[in-house]
C-alpha cells in the first residue's frame, strides 16, 4: 500500500521498537505461565486438596500418636463418672427430703410436683397458694418449679411456721 492512499500509515522506527517490545514481553508472560504449573508438577509439593482416608476423614499419611487412643477412653471414662456422680447427688438430694415433709408431699399432692388443686388456687408437690410460694422466695408457678425447689421452699416453711401451713396434713 502506498502511504497517503487511505491505509495505516507506515510504521517508523519508534513504532517498530514499542511492538518488539511488547512481543518480547508478551513472549515471557506466556512461558512463565506454562513454566510454573510444569514445575510445580515436577515437585513434591503438596496437592491443594490433601488426600483424605474414606473410612476415617483424616488424611492418608495421618498416624496416631502413641497413647491417643489409651488417652481418649480416659478422658471418656472420666466423663461418664462424672455424669454418674452428678446424678447420684441429684439423686440424694432428691431423697434428703425430712419423712414429715414426704408425708405432706404423699397427702397434698401424691408427691406429684406439678399438681394444680383446689380450682387452681394450690399448686405443685406440696401445693402451695401463690403468696405463701413467693412469701418463701419463690418466683413464678410452684408447678412449674422443679421438684427440688419446692422441697427446699418447702422445708424452709415448715421451719418458719411449722405444719399448720398444712392444716389437713401437716397433723
């Protein structure tokens, strides 16, 4: 083509250096990105996604330290004591109830913590008015406290006023 017909114009030497260049560069971009995958995989570089046992969701090349497994049934075997004895002083404490309030509790309510009586005015185990509930520290539903609660409001009543709290059974 012929400059001035209307085509590109003809490059002059600047233009011929800045595309070199940027052939050169372009030419480097491109072997480096190929380059670095290729020696990664000729290295012993760690995968990105580590190779897992199916059976055990722990790595493949994972082995137990010594005395793991001796360890875990320990610490296992020392919670399941301590459920036992947490449930062995609930229970004790459950029964530490003095005979005269079981005896109350028996004629009241049959020992059932959640009874509602005389039209709903009496509630709970040892069926307690809402005053007299609140008059020992209680909050809320004597019903709906749990049953501990009410034998401690309830011994805590019989040492303040005795058993005329209970006029029927507390005879």
């Amino acid at each position: 083509m012929r400059a001035g017909a209307g085509g590109p114009p003809a490059p002059t030497p600047e233009h011929a250096e800045v595309y070199c260049v940027r052939k050169l560069i372009l030419t480097f971009l491109i072997a480096g990105l190929v380059a670095v995958p290729t020696a990664f995989a000729a290295t012993d570089a760690p995968s990105f996604a580590p190779v897992k046992d199916v059976l055990t969701d722990t790595p493949a090349d994972y082995t137990v330290p010594a005395g793991f497994s001796e360890a875990r049934r320990e610490r296992r075997e020392a919670e399941r004591l301590s459920q036992v004895r947490e449930r062995r002083v609930a229970e004790a404490q459950a029964s530490a109830v003095p005979p005269r309030l079981q005896a109350i509790a028996t004629c009241e309510s049959g020992g059932d913590p959640t009874a509602i009586g005389g039209g709903g005015l009496y509630r709970g185990k040892y069926q307690f008015s809402m005053e007299t509930w609140a008059a020992v520290g209680g909050s809320g539903d004597p019903a709906a406290a749990p049953e501990a609660e009410q034998d401690r409001r309830a011994a805590l009543l019989y040492e303040q006023s005795g058993p005329g709290q209970w006029p029927v059974c507390g005879q």
